[in-house]
C-alpha cells in the first residue's frame, strides 16, 4: 500500500495532506475516514485517468486502477445493509441538490447533478466511460414531453428551461426512497409548484467510481388536479 501510494502521489502531484488522510483510513482508525480516502483516491484515478496521454501512460492509469480496486476487494467486507443506507443518504441529498439547482436557475449546478461518468460496466473492461454515459445512460422526462437520451440533450433542455420566462418554483413533498442498492438508488416524490401545479416525479441516481452520487433519470408527470363540482 505505501509503494501504491508513493506512485500515485508521484503520477498526479496531490497534496501530502491527502495522501495522508489515505493512510489513516488505511489503519481502520475512523470509517468516516475511510470513506472519504477512498472517494479522494476514486477522484485521483478518474482525473489521471483523463489527464495521460499515450497509450503507456493510459495502461499506466489503468494498472493504478487495477491495484487500487485490488486493495479494495482485500479489505474486510462491508454490511450490505449499511451500504444500501449510505447509498440511500447519498441520493437523497443529490435529489435535494437537484431542486435547488432548478430552483436557483443555476445551470452550473445542474450540470454537476447529472452524471457525466457513472460506472457501469466495473474495472475489468478498459475504456473511459465518459461517451458511453453521455450518449446512453442519462434520461431525462419533462411534464409533457417526449424522452430525452444523453447528458448533452439534457443539459440543452435544462438550458432553455431557466432562460424561459415564468418557469414556476417547486416544493418537494413526500420525498420517499423506493429502491436503496449500494450502486443505484430510485427516489420518488411530488412537485409542487408555485403556480398550483402538480407533478409525481421519479429520479434515478447512480454511484460513481469516486462514491459520489449522480443523476441519472428524472421523470415528471403532472397530477390532474380536481375540478370543482
């Protein structure tokens, strides 16, 4: 483990600081901990992943990730159950990210909700995910409007949404997990808008290779509200 991160320390010029939190993680001193260290070093691996060049440099990236996931898989496994609550806790905040980015008509934050590198194909198929994911595994559903495929097309909708004039605010309400895996999380709940409106929406989030989690569906229908009789 310390050669594992004297090279990676090398390769990507990280603070020391960091490494150092990685190596207190290591000795099971604190889960917390722990759980941030591997995130930071997921992050690592993506961003040097990104950053090679060459076809040495890139299987160079890819032996780390290799022994990182190796070093992973020796620790001591983890509770299922607690692993489904983290994802659980996880998606939720990133669905109440979600509607303060609309809310704010923020773009910026829109787009750092939605997946760009979501894994889903593990570390045993060479490839960067990132084309994969924006082309195929985002999906995005306004009220009203036909299915939209790909981060790109998403992000274009979501563009044209906060330029329009009179888009209404939306309180959530009734916010339920319906589905809790440690890789996939569903998260149901209504809309309720400034105007009176009504939506049910279904939003779908993903686990990255770095742990944090991202949209990667999102679905409203608008409730028909009662007439008067």
């Amino acid at each position: 483990q310390t050669c594992f991160h004297f090279v990676l320390a090398r390769m990507t010029r990280q603070p020391r600081h960091c490494l150092a939190r990685i190596g207190r993680a290591a000795s099971g001193a604190d889960e917390e901990a722990e759980v941030a260290a591997k995130s930071a070093v997921g992050r690592l691996l993506t961003d040097l992943e990104s950053g090679m060049e060459g076809e040495v440099g890139r299987l160079r990236a890819q032996a780390l990730r290799l022994r990182w996931e190796v070093l992973i898989e020796e620790a001591p496994p983890e509770d299922p159950a607690a692993k489904a609550e983290g994802g659980r806790l996880g998606a939720l905040a990133a669905n109440r990210a979600f509607y303060a980015a609309f809310n704010s008509r923020d773009l910026g934050a829109m787009g750092e909700v939605w997946a760009s590198e979501v894994t889903r194909w593990g570390f045993l198929l060479f490839i960067q995910d990132r084309q994969v994911t924006e082309d195929n595994a985002c999906m995005c559903v306004h009220p009203d409007r036909a299915r939209l495929q790909g981060r790109a097309a998403i992000m274009t909708s979501w563009k044209k949404v906060f330029e329009a004039q009179g888009v209404p605010q939306i309180q959530v309400t009734e916010e339920e997990v319906l589905v809790a895996s440690e890789d996939v999380v569903v998260v149901v709940c209504k809309e309720e808008t400034s105007v009176g409106g009504m939506h049910e929406a279904t939003n779908t989030f993903g686990r990255s290779r770095d742990g944090t989690w991202y949209m990667i569906g999102h679905q409203a229908s608008p409730v028909m509200q009662p007439g008067p009789r």
